[in-house]
C-alpha cells in the first residue's frame, strides 16, 4: 500500500496550543482532578435575556429553517450600521459595507485566502493571535513579525517597520485593545497605520472584539480619515455580547474588498441560521447598561486575578483593559510554559504561558477573566498555599 501524506499545509502548521492543552485537562478531570481554567477567553455568562427569547421565538417560525443569503439578512446588516454609528461614530452602507461571518476567526481566513497569494507577506504582530499566523501559513504567505514591547506601550513602531524589506507584503494584522497584553487603541496609532497602509498599498486589518470589556473607550480604525480605502475591520459579539458559541462576527469595510472576501466566504460556507442572526439583531440593540453591568462583573473578576498574578511573582501594567490579565515574570527563570506547567501540575491551576503568542510573549503569562468570582478566590487559595508549602 503507498504511503499516504497529508498536505503541506498541515505539516507546516501545528495543532491550536489550546486545543491540545485541553485534551490534556480533560484527562486530568477523568482521573478526578478538580480543573480551575483561567486560560481561555470564553466568557461564561449569558446574552441579553431578551436575545435568548428573540432565537426562540424564531425558531418556531416553519420560515426560518432554510438555507440563508451569504450576505446576512438585511435585519442584522441594519443592526450592525446601527450599532457601528451609536458605537463608534462610524457611518456604514448596511447593503455594502457589511458583511456578517460565522465568527471574526472564519473572517480571518476569508481574508487571506482573499488577499494572499503564495510567496506574499504579512505583517503579524509579536505578540500576537496565533491564528494571524497559522492562517497566513495555510495560504502560502510569508509571516514577517514586527515587534510589540512593554517600552512602547505595546503599539507598532512604524519608524522601525518601514527600515524592513516590505517587498511583496500585502496584509498587516492589528488588534487593539490588544491581545494578549490588554494595551488599550490609540488613535495615533490608528492614523500611523492608514498612512503606512496608503503608502504603501498595503492592506491594514484591524481585528477588534475586546473594544467594550473593561475598556472605557471603544475605537474604530474606520473613525480615522481615509480608512475605508486601505483598512478592513473585524468585530464579535462573542466577547461584548456573551456569545461565543454563537458565532456571530463581521467583517466592515469598503465595497470592493467585501466583494472580494465574499467570494471566497461563498464557496465555503451556506449562510448563517436566520434565527441566530435575528438573535444577534437583538442584541446589537442593548445599551449602555447591558455592558456597565458586564464590566461591573469583569472588574471584581480582576481585583482577585491582580492577586494571583503577584503570588505567582508577576508583575502587571494597571492600565490595561479586555478580557485577560497580561504579566511579566519577575525573576531570573522566564520559562512561561514551565511556570504555567508547574502551576497546573501543583495547584490544578491552567494559566497561558505568553510564549504561544510569540516570542516577545515569552517571560509572560496570561489570565483569563471568565471564571466567576468563587473559582479565582479558590484558584488564588490554591496558589498562596503551594507558595508557603514551597
């Protein structure tokens, strides 16, 4: 019999580090260890009440149960403008300058199976969202890092990105608030990046779910003059809206590039379920008080996570806003994926180490916020106790 191989692409990449640490736990949890996870970002409580009624009531519709418009049905493209207008300031064309996705991460991929042709490059940021560079790989791209640091508020230096060989990049990825290290958008940097993108034709995509989770400033790149020609904005409502498993992202920018995206999202997929994008409709309505409420919850979460972040001997910038808790490991050992080992191994902690997001992620770890409030006292006892017993 011949051997059989799989593609390059699957040699080239590896598995999602989440997912095989959490085969790992799942055996611990068998065995019956009892498992605190404070290393993904799946937020744990629920949507807007009224989003879960909207989805059940449509669900009884005999309508409602056929195949659906790639594009998204105009109710969630209107919301979305809506949203992007109250929000952000930004004006949209709900018929052509949206485009609904089964997640932010699936629009990762359509854009650059869209704008990448084996041999281009990308510019991913160190640190980083793995997937900018998994996906970048799986289209044939070249990955070209450029460097985040604590020194300069974890923002782009421009100064040095534009002393690299730029020949043949045609995609920069951006996120802020950014992930893994919480540093909040600023507009100088917006500005920076749609002159370095005009300048240079490249295309500037912004990645943007953490904009309203402990962040008292939401940002578009889309609000900078000139961002519609050269940028492309991703959103969630997995993160502002408790709605992970959902999936439920978009894609904003101009015409032509949605149109070129939607070509490769349409031979992919079959459109989203309708009850779902009336759901999402639902809940791109909520005010003010729907995410006051939320960060009320996120902040007493980061009062406890501030506290094993200094038991774990890591020191943390107090200004950082989103989803996680980023630190630096102070010592002379700055192995996170051995301290991150240790503490699972010794406590049944899990924690990120900072090294999966690049190598300026290294010396680092990660804490997640979506685990209640009792979970990361008992994660914080836990870890005090294996301290004075070391």
């Amino acid at each position: 019999m011949h051997t059989i191989t799989p593609s390059r692409r699957v040699e080239d990449i590896k598995e999602y580090y989440f997912s095989t640490k959490l085969k790992e736990i799942a055996a611990m949890k068998a065995a019956g260890a009892d498992i605190i996870s404070l290393g993904i970002g799946g937020p744990d409580l629920p949507p807007p009440s009224e989003v879960i009624e909207t989805m059940t009531e449509a669900l009884h519709d005999p309508t409602s149960h056929g195949y659906q418009p790639h594009v998204g049905i105009p109710e969630l493209r209107e919301a979305f403008a809506r949203w992007y207008a109250d929000k952000y300031g930004v004006t949209l064309n709900p018929a052509t300058q949206i485009q609904p996705l089964i997640g932010s991460k699936e629009g990762v991929t359509h854009i650059s199976l869209a704008f990448l042709n084996p041999g281009d490059k990308v510019l991913i940021p160190d640190p980083g969202y793995p997937t900018y560079s998994s996906i970048s790989r799986m289209a044939g791209a070249e990955v070209l890092t450029y460097g985040l640091n604590s020194e300069n508020g974890w923002q782009p230096d421009f100064d040095a990105i534009e002393r690299m060989d730029l020949s043949g990049v045609k995609l920069m990825w951006m996120n802020y608030p950014h992930m893994p290290t919480g540093a909040p958008a600023r507009r100088e940097t917006f500005e920076r990046a749609i002159a370095f993108g005009r300048k240079h034709g490249i295309v500037i995509v912004h990645d943007n779910p953490y904009s309203f989770i402990l962040n008292p400033e939401p940002m578009s790149i889309l609000s900078v003059d000139g961002a519609m020609d050269i940028a492309i904005e991703l959103n969630s409502l997995s993160k502002s809206h408790n709605m992970p498993g959902w999936r439920v992202g978009v894609a904003v920018s101009n015409p032509q590039f949605l149109s070129w995206i939607l070509r490769i999202k349409s031979n992919i997929d079959s459109g989203q379920f309708r009850p779902l994008m009336l759901a999402a409709a639902k809940a791109l309505e909520s005010g003010p008080e729907w995410h006051d409420n939320l960060n009320k919850a996120y902040s007493s979460r980061r009062l406890i996570a501030e506290q094993i972040m200094t038991e774990l001997g890591c020191s943390f910038d107090p200004a950082q806003t989103g989803l996680f808790l980023w630190g630096r490991i102070e010592g002379p050992d700055k192995d996170s994926a051995a301290l991150a080992d240790r503490i699972l191994r010794d406590t049944h902690v899990f924690i990120t180490p900072g090294f999966i997001f690049g190598a300026n992620g290294e010396g680092h770890i990660r804490l997640s916020l979506c685990a209640t409030e009792e979970k990361l006292t008992k994660a914080l006892q836990r870890i005090r106790t294996n301290n004075k017993e070391a």
